[in-house]
C-alpha cells in the first residue's frame, strides 16, 4: 500500500525510543516488561496496543484524501501527550515534550507521503 512510507511499527518505536530518551526515569517504558515473543523485546505491549490504531489510522487519513493533512497530524497529535499521561505514567511536561518530537516525525511522515501522491 502506498499509504505507509514507513510501517505504523516504526512509529511505534520511534515513541518508545522518546519516551526511554525523554522520561527514563518516570515512565512506563520498558520494552521488556512482558515476556512476550511477538514483541521480540523491542517494543512494550501497553505502547502497542494504545498507539497503534492511532499510528494505523493517521497513515491512513494522510494517504487518504477525505481530510486535510494536517488535521489528520492534529488527530494524531493532540490526544498523545494526555494518552502518555494516563497510560505510561509520563509527567505533563515531558508528555508534550514527547507528544511534539512525535508531531515532528509525523509530520516527515506526512511530507513524505503526500509526494507520492
């Protein structure tokens, strides 16, 4: 599909590299907290399973053309930072820290994927 430049699983990476960066100490970050073999102790099962419809779903609004660009990024973006927040136990500030570093990717990404349009 050309709709992913870069699988949906990069971007969940990519959040759990910023959050190990970020908010070391305070989050819930730890690939390995579940002894999981589909995860191969990269990514963590909560990360997983919270933000992955969200990254599935932003790829697909951006590749799409029912919505501007940069309302399907404003989608993705503005629910992370309290999602962080109440699921990995991120403080506020470094929530929004993590939620604008993955507004910037994503927004790679969706440069990225409207010239291939």
């Amino acid at each position: 599909m050309e709709y992913f430049v870069t699988s949906p699983l990069l971007d969940l990476i990519v959040l759990t590299v910023l959050m190990f960066i970020l908010a070391r100490h305070e989050a819930d970050w730890e690939p390995g907290c579940s002894r999981s073999a589909m995860f191969l102790t990269l990514l963590n099962p909560k990360v997983a399973i919270i933000f992955w419809p969200q990254c599935v779903l932003c790829r697909v609004l951006v590749g799409g053309d029912l919505i501007p660009p940069i309302l399907a990024l404003l989608i993705f973006v503005l629910p992370l930072a309290p999602l962080l927040y109440r699921f990995c136990y991120v403080p506020w500030r470094k929530a929004f820290t993590i939620a604008g570093s993955m507004g910037a990717y994503m927004t790679l990404v969706t440069i990225a994927l409207r010239n291939l349009n």
